[in-house]
C-alpha cells in the first residue's frame, strides 16, 4: 500500500482541486491581473456631472461592499458623505444634487433596479456598473452613463471590477484622490499575498491556510477599526458564501462598548468561537492600546488570531487584508469539503421572490420612463 505524504487537504493540491470544482481559488490567485484589468476598463468612464452634495452607492451583498470599501477610503478625505444604501428604496435627501451609483454585477437584483428606478424618478446624478441584466438594458435606453464590467463570474469574485470603477468614478469627479497611483503600488503588493497564499504554498507556511486551520469549527468574528470596517464586513460575508459558515463582524472602538460585554459570561459558549483582529503596522496608538487592552479581556477559551495588513498605502492596505481573508473562506471551505462557489439558498431566495412579482413591476415602471436628454 502506497503511504499516505499528505496530513491537510490543504496540502493537497489536488485535493483543493476536487473540492473547489468551479475554481474560486482563481479569483484569488489572479486578483492583480483582475485590478489591473478594472483599471484599464474603469478608463473609459467619463461623467458629465457637477460636484454632488452627497453620494449615495445603491446595491446588495458582493455589489454593495464596494461601495462599503470605498467609503472607509473616502472617509478622511471626501468633501462630501458617502452612504452605501442596501434596499429598495433610497435615503430621504436623495435628490437632484445625489451622485447615485447603482452596483448591480448580474444587472438584475430586484433591490437594486428599485434604487434606480427611485434614483431616475427623483433625478439623482446616476451611474450604473454591472455586466449586463436589466440594470444595463435600461441605463442604454434611458440614456443613463454606465459601465459594463466582464460577465461570467461570482458576484463577490468580481470585487474589483465592481470597487476600482467606484473609485475612478469619485477621482473624475475630485471627490478622491490618488486612486490611480495606489491601485498600480497595490497590485504589485497582491502579487506577493497571491503568492504568499497561493493552493501551492504549503500549510506550514501559508498565512491563509493556517487561519482557515484556525477558525476550522468554530464561528468566526472578525474585528476590524478605520479602513479595515468594511474589510472586516467583507471578512464575514466570504466566510458565510465560500464556506456556507456563520460568521460575524464589528469594529473598534464601537465594539470596546457592548460586544466585549458579550463574552463576559459566554461561559462553554466560548469555545464555539474564534475572533479574528485585523491589524495594521502602522495603526494608531490609540486604536494598538485599544486593541491590546480588548484581548486581555476577552475570554481565553475562543481563539484568537491576527492578521496583518501589508502595503504601503491606505487602498493597498485595505485589498491586501481583503485578499487573505478571500484566500482563507475559501480554504475553510476545502477543509469543511464544501465547494465555495455554488450559493443554493441565494439561488433559491431569488427565485422564489421572482414568483412575488415584484421585479415585473419594478421592470413595468422602469419601462414608463423617458430617456434624458443628453
Ligand atoms: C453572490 C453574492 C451575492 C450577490 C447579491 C446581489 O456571489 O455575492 O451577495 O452579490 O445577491 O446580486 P448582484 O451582485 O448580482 O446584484
């Protein structure tokens, strides 16, 4: 009988193969060349809009948390609030002075084409990014500036043709600077992660591996502060849709006024948990004390583990964490046996709300609308 030379799975290359048959892995393996390519499509975005009063980013779940990042991006530096609006319809002020950028990957989430359709009755500033769908029909027709991204991928693996368009979009209207020159520094330092974490690089020294190994059964909690909120976000959804797991999020120091309190007398609860602590080299003394001081707290029956961010600038940062924490869903995913790309009960959801109806008539109203007048 041959030996058995593999201990992990993730040691197993092969292995990962079988079970990541759609080939997640990819997506993340090629990340830069994917921000790369959403650097060079994001160029032939040209707006004709004034400087809005506000910016609202209209979409749901691997679409919205675009918007999500771009914010925390745009914190200390846009003139103007940023709110990401994940519903069907949009905040109160949204109006003429509101630059509406709907994000709709598939084109046809029924909440998303809602927000358009609100945006063109109120007559917000509109820009649609999306593959195609509905959304794409009706921007062309109704005249509306858009921009089609490459089709045929998972929403959530298509984060950078759906964010680098949102940030372009923002630096052409002066509301953000420095998006080109970060965007080229941060894909040559997620050429060294991909590397880093790639299904080739054993356990043993794999950064992602050993994180999956890790939080490998128990329910992750992800902690993250400043521009790591939605990166911490985009932690829990990964977790959730590569590895079908329950996850959860906070951020520092909000979380330093209630969440702390939750594991006081969590007693056996604990050890169901694992909280992951986003860090950075240079984080505020502040926030390092904070943090320091929340461990020493915390129970010592979960575990506890960090991840750094690397890179030398805020947007290089940001995608470095995102891309280790897509790396590590999808090898909790191999380690759980669970093919991360397939998501059945969103499947499902959404076709079962497509028998409410409600889409028809969102569609039914959209087609009532006039093309503006360019
Ligand atoms: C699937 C995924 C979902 C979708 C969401 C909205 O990979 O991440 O969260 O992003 O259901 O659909 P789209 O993105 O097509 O508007």
């Amino acid at each position: 009988m041959k030996p058995k030379t593999c201990k992990s799975p993730l040691d197993d290359v092969e292995e990962i193969g079988r079970i990541d048959k759609s080939n997640m892995l990819s997506f993340s393996v090629q990340a830069p060349k994917h921000y790369h390519k959403a650097a060079e499509i994001s160029e032939k975005i040209v707006v004709n809009y004034q400087k809005p009063d506000n910016v609202i980013v209209a979409g749901m779940g691997g679409s919205a948390i675009g918007g999500e990042l771009l914010k925390d991006y745009a914190r200390s530096q846009a003139p103007v609030p940023i709110e990401v609006s994940k519903d069907y319809t949009l905040p109160a002020y949204a109006g003429k002075r509101s630059l509406v950028v709907i994000v709709s990957y598939s084109g046809d989430t029924e909440e998303s084409l809602s927000a358009f359709l609100e945006a063109q009755r109120r007559h917000c500033m509109t820009y649609c990014i999306s593959s195609g769908g509905s959304l794409l029909e009706f921007a062309e027709k109704l005249n509306v500036p858009h921009l089609r991204v490459p089709a045929g991928m998972p929403p959530r693996a298509a984060s950078p043709y759906l964010l680098v368009p949102q940030l372009v979009l923002l630096e052409k209207m002066s509301l953000v600077s420095g998006v080109s020159e970060s965007l080229s520094d941060a894909s040559r330092n997620l050429e060294k992660i991909s590397r880093e974490n790639a299904p080739e690089k054993p356990a043993e020294s794999n950064p992602a591996k050993l994180l999956a190994s890790g939080i490998n059964g128990t329910v992750p909690v992800v902690y993250g502060f400043g521009i790591y909120r939605g990166v911490a976000q985009r932690w829990k959804q990964q977790f959730n849709e590569n590895a079908k797991v329950p996850a959860k999020w906070e951020v520092f120091p909000e979380l330093d006024h209630n969440e702390i309190v939750g594991w006081e007398k969590a007693g056996s609860l604990n050890r169901h948990f694992s909280t992951v602590f986003l860090r950075d080299k240079n984080e505020p003394l502040e926030v390092r004390s904070r943090i320091e001081i929340t461990k020493n707290l915390m129970p010592k029956a979960s575990k506890r583990l960090e991840v750094w961010s690397q890179g030398k600038n805020t947007l290089a940062k940001m995608l470095s964490a995102i891309l280790i924490g897509d790396f590590t869903s999808i090898y909790l995913a191999v380690l759980r046996g669970i093919d991360p790309t397939p998501v059945p009960t969103i499947a499902t959801l959404k076709q079962k709300l497509g028998e409410t109806g409600t889409k028809e008539r969102i569609i039914h109203e959209l087609e009532k609308l006039k093309p503006i007048q360019s």
